[in-house]
C-alpha cells in the first residue's frame, strides 16, 4: 500500500517529526507499516475503497502529559492530527482518518476506569474504556448500578456520548447522562468544566452546569479539543424490570404506533426509548440473507413475509421496557398495554413469551437493562460488511414518521438495496434509523451507496429533517444542511476553531470544520498526497 | 444452573494448574489474559450459539454449523489467526496493537485453539 505524508509535507522533515513523537510514546507505540500495523486504522465497512483514507502513521498516546507532548510536535510540523479513543464508530467511517496523510492520535491505551461512584451513580473514564470494561468492572465489584450500552457493547462510552450515540435504558440519550469533560486544548493547556473547574469540589460528577458558560457541548462531534477523561452517570439497578414487544401487522400501522407512543414517552410513562423496529431489520439481524435470498437485488416482499412467518415477528416490533417496582409496574404496565393493543392485528409478549432462541428479544432484553452484547452487529453481515447508517430527526408524529418512511424507501429502492429501518422513540422527536447495507467487494453497489447516501441526506433535509451524525465521506455534506442565517452556524464554529486551534492541526474536518488557514485543495481531499 | 463462564472459569483453572506444571506459570497468566481479550473483543461475535453471535452466524453459512464456533478449532493456523485478527476480514474488521498486544495476540491464539470443555469436563 502507498505511503501517505501530511498535506504538503516533506518526507524528510516528516521523518523527523516521526523521530521526536517516538521519543514522546516509544518507538513500539507508532506504527508506520501501512500494509501491516496500520490496517486496522482503515475502515473497511464504508462506501469508499479501503484505502482511501490512510493515516501517515497513528500514534499511541497513553497519558494527558504524552498528548501534551505530541501536541507541541504537531504545532511545530503542522501535522494533522486525528483523535480516536475506543476506536469502533462503524458504519461512520470507523477509526479511518478524514484525509491520507493525517497522524492518527489512538488513546486507546487511555483506558482507565477512574472512578465508580455507587452511592451518587456515576463513574469517571478515559477515552479508551469500553462498555464491556466498564460493564465487567461493575459486575467484578458487586456494584448495584447499571451501564447503557450501544448496540454493538464493544463501543467506548466518551466517542459514543461524544458522537451523540443513544442506548437503550431509561439513561440512553448518552450526552444528556454525561457529566464533566477534561479536555486537552490545541496550545496543550487542560481544561475541566462545569463543578470540575474547582479545586477541591465535591461535584464534578453529579452537576452538570457549574458557574457560567456549560462549554461540554462544544466538544461533542468537534475538533476544538481532546477529550481525556468524562464522568457518566450510571442507572441504579432497578427492584422490577420489565422488558416487552408489541408486534404490528401493515406497514401503515406505524402513524398510530407513533402516536400511541408520544404521549407514553414525553410523560415518561415508558422511562426507555422504545425502538419502532421494522421486520426488515428485526429479521436481518438473525438470518443469513442468502438462506432466503441469493440474488444481489432488494429481497422481495413476499419473501419477506416468509421471514416474519419464520421468526414470529410483525411488519413493525416496538421493543421498551418498564423500569421501577412491581407496585409501579402494576399501574403502568396496563395502560401501555392497552393503548399499544389498541391498534387492530397488535400482539403483546413479555419476559417468557418468546422462544428461547429468539435473537432479537434476547439482545433487547439485554440492552434495554445495559448489558452489552454485539448481536446486532449481525446486520454487517446481510449485505457483505459494507453498512452506512442515517439518523435523520423527524418530531415524533404519525404524519412525519409516515413521511419520513415512505420518502426513505423510495430512494433505498431506487438504488436497489433492502431498506432497513427502525425509528427510536426518543421522546418530542424520533431518530429514524437507516442502515444501508452492501457488499463493499463490489465496485458498483459501493458507487450505489454512496449516490444513495448522499441522495437520503438530501432529501431528509429537504423535509426538515436534520442528520445526528455522518460518515467521514459525508460530514462537508450534512455540515453544508446546517446553513440557515447565512451559515452562521458555521461560521460560529469556524471563529471557535481559529481561535481554539490556530495551528489547525485537531481533527480537521470534522463535521465539516475545517481550519481557515488551509487551501481550498487540502480541504475534502481524501487522497491526500502521498509515494 | 451453573452459569457456563463459572464453567469454564472452573475448566481454565485446571487447565492453567497444568500448564504451570509444565512451562510455567507465567503460561497461565497469560492465558488467564487471554480470555479476558476474549471476552472484550471476541466472544461477542464468536461466542458458540449460532443465532446470537454474529460471526458464529456467518460462520454456519459459509463453512458449516460445525465449524462455526471458533473456539477450539485446530484447524485455523496461528498464522491465519493473526492475520484475521489484525486485518480484518470480510464483515470483521481488523484489532490495533493498542486494543490486542502482539503479546496479548499470541496468548488469545493460544487459547482459542485450545480445546473447548465440555460441561462433564467443567464439573469434574
């Protein structure tokens, strides 16, 4: 594979650049075999080949001193620097950098769990720590708390949060349950916010707004800082828990679920996000798509319909759960299971209904109570390990989640590809969840999801409905939907970065913020330059 | 109802008395590692129980149901391991030095080859 350099670089002032950041982490701690060692710092699950976008070397940072250190190379060389922690964000472009030729930053050698606080529920990480770690540490001590996961549990808690990733217990809306960041600025200056600022305080971890400006959004999905530690608040373990499935028969049933489901989750009668999961994905989940299918064009409906026979499930699944005691589960429990029944052809299953062996309600099951587990990555298989995923946010209402469904796969099946969708229920609106799914060996379904993915962001935003998050390939994009005042959100974010990070060199591009100081042909070039 | 990790936690330790016997107890350390690497970044995919582990359930397609599970099979060279491992492979993808060390590596080769208990093994 070709060696990539950072924009503009000489090889052989970056061969010195690459000798001071060997005496900073080590020499085994940076790795510079593209065909080897940096492999893995290669996303292999998007739209584009799998080396498109190839870091110059990735250096493996293991304490806030050590970034403090590459810092002060990396503003000495210009070298672009891409930050990563757990390293996992598939289906967004993985551990990839934004550019050929960028330094990968990996702090997941950063992967202490600094704290477990079980009285006031919470705990304080490193960029590094997974959710199975964190999971197996709370089991290890006994502690009564639980943890919420992303789907894959292999994820990290502060790139998730960060990213503005969901879960699934009542605490799922990751950045909301976070609570202080320690961040390391561009000029190597370290920042604690909120309470944390204090010297001596008694509640960095438990209050969210300390005095003035609440500043941890800014580094959420941005490039004005590398987060170093964050503090999560963590669920105590509920007495009762009841996890349940209602099952719905036509495609159209989906307005009334969704009205039926406002009212349950804004009053917080339903403590979860329920997922409004289409029998497409609930099937795509547990099956090989070849045992029903073996063309490469869309699965036909009927055949379809086979696969809700086989696995018992309908053309929409609402998963949730009931968190409390049982007194209280006693009273909900009734009304949601007569408003969700109220809908003609509904099923209800609880904890018991369903077959042992059935994937689905055992990984939600096991979700929806923070335990991690990667049963829903399966979905990488069903096209052949290519997936890109959409999150338009739609207000939670019949009429726009119809809208948003209909318009969806009308594109999925204008580029040919299973549309597999789920909406999560978050509340006042819903995240309408699109996974795209392709075999990335192919040359041309990777052209199709790629026109695909950028005709879903189009079209979202043509109806009001804003991206969550994107793919590397698509940031500039969604970045470019975000434009009403005359840009002014981006040029908010453009007076942060040039402030923040004069030298330009944190994550340039990120959600299509790029450093002013740049040429116009070294922004959104993947290629990079390289020999 | 003896949870299978408590199992095979019972079934490891006798293996790594074993093990210490012969080279060392520095062996089952690193063994005793290995499934914890295991546990972070590989049993969830590769755990046996083809309908909840995504790669055992492709496994069952393109080989056989046999052959799904990974765990204990002696077929799959130290060499093919580390490559899948740190390339990645078709719908996997592939582990950093800084998640799996090149130590780390040889220690959860080690063990996934190993054979795997039985439940009569684990109770003995």
């Amino acid at each position: 594979m070709k060696r990539y350099y950072p924009q503009g670089m000489d090889p052989a002032r970056f061969d010195q650049a690459v000798k001071e950041l060997q005496q900073v982490v080590g020499e085994e701690w940076v790795f510079m075999d593209a065909d080897t060692e940096l492999q893995p710092y290669l996303d292999r699950m998007s739209a584009k080949p799998i080396d498109y976008r190839v870091p110059s070397i990735a250096v493996a940072a293991a304490s806030v001193e050590e970034i403090q250190a590459v810092l002060t190379i990396a503003r000495a060389y210009s070298l672009p620097l891409w930050s990563t922690g757990n390293g996992r964000n598939f289906a967004y472009g993985g551990p990839a950098v934004m550019q050929s030729g960028y330094v990968h930053l990996d702090l997941k050698r950063m992967n202490r769990i600094i704290e477990v606080n079980e009285d006031l529920a919470y705990a304080v990480v490193e960029p590094g720590v997974s959710y199975y770690q964190l999971y197996q540490h709370i089991q290890e001590k006994g502690y009564k708390l639980w943890i919420d996961c992303a789907a894959p549990g292999w994820g990290g808690l502060i790139g998730n949060a960060h990213e503005h990733g969901a879960g699934y217990t009542p605490y799922g809306d990751h950045f909301t349950f976070q609570n202080g960041t320690e961040v390391v600025l561009s000029d190597g200056s370290v920042v604690r916010t909120g309470p944390w600022a204090m010297n001596g305080s008694k509640t960095p971890h438990i209050v969210k707004y300390g005095y003035g400006p609440y500043l941890d959004g800014m580094f959420t999905q941005g490039n004005f800082g590398i987060i170093t530690k964050a503090g999560f608040w963590l669920m105590p373990e509920p007495p009762a828990y009841k996890p349940f499935l209602f099952t719905y028969e036509r495609d159209e049933d989906l307005h009334q679920i969704m009205e039926i489901l406002r009212p349950l989750k804004i009053n917080q009668v339903i403590p979860n996000s329920p997922l409004v999961e289409h029998g497409r994905y609930t099937c795509c989940v547990q099956a090989n798509r070849e045992d029903y299918w073996t063309e490469r064009t869309p699965v036909p409906e009927p055949v379809w319909q086979q696969m809700y026979k086989d696995f018992d499930v309908g053309a929409w699944n609402v998963y949730g759960a009931l968190y409390g005691t049982d007194e209280t589960i006693a009273i909900t429990w009734p009304m949601v299971k007569q408003a969700l029944l109220s809908i003609p052809g509904a099923r209800a299953f609880e904890q018991g209904d369903r077959p042992d062996n059935d994937v689905s309600w055992n990984y939600r099951e096991k979700l929806m109570r923070g335990e991690p587990n990667m049963s829903e990555f399966a979905m990488v298989n069903w096209g052949g390990g290519g997936h890109l995923n959409f999150t338009p946010l739609t207000p939670s209402s019949g009429a726009h989640a119809t809208t948003s469904y209909e318009n969806m796969a009308k594109i999925f099946e204008k580029y040919g590809f299973d549309y597999l969708t789920e909406f999560v229920a978050a509340g006042r609106a819903q995240i309408h969840m699109l996974i795209l799914a392709f075999d990335p060996r192919d040359e041309d379904e990777r052209q199709r999801a790629d026109a695909c993915s950028r005709e879903i962001i189009l079209e979202a935003a043509r109806l009001g409905f804003g991206e969550l998050k994107a793919n590397l390939e698509y940031m500039d994009l969604v970045a470019g939907t975000y434009n009403n005042m005359d840009n002014g959100l981006a040029k908010l974010n453009q007076k942060l970065k040039d402030i923040l990070d004069p030298a330009g060199i944190l994550s340039p591009g990120k959600s299509g913020i790029w450093p002013s100081g740049w040429p116009e042909d070294q922004k959104g070039n993947p290629q990079g330059n390289g020999d | 109802m003896v949870r299978p990790r408590l199992i095979f936690r019972a079934w490891l330790t006798g293996a790594m008395l074993l093990i210490a016997s012969g080279s060392g107890a520095g062996e089952a350390r690193k063994l005793e590692g290995a499934e914890r690497t295991w546990a972070f970044y590989c049993e969830g995919c590769h755990a046996a129980g083809i309908e909840e582990h995504p790669g055992t359930l492709r496994l069952s397609y393109t080989r056989s149901p046999e052959l799904a599970a990974i765990r204990g099979r002696q077929d799959l060279t130290p060499e093919y391991l580390r490559q899948i491992v740190r390339m990645g492979y078709l719908e996997m993808v592939g582990f950093r030095k800084t998640e799996i060390s090149d130590d780390e590596l040889e220690a959860l080769i080690k063990f996934i080859r190993l054979p795997v208990p039985t439940q009569a093994q684990g109770e003995k």
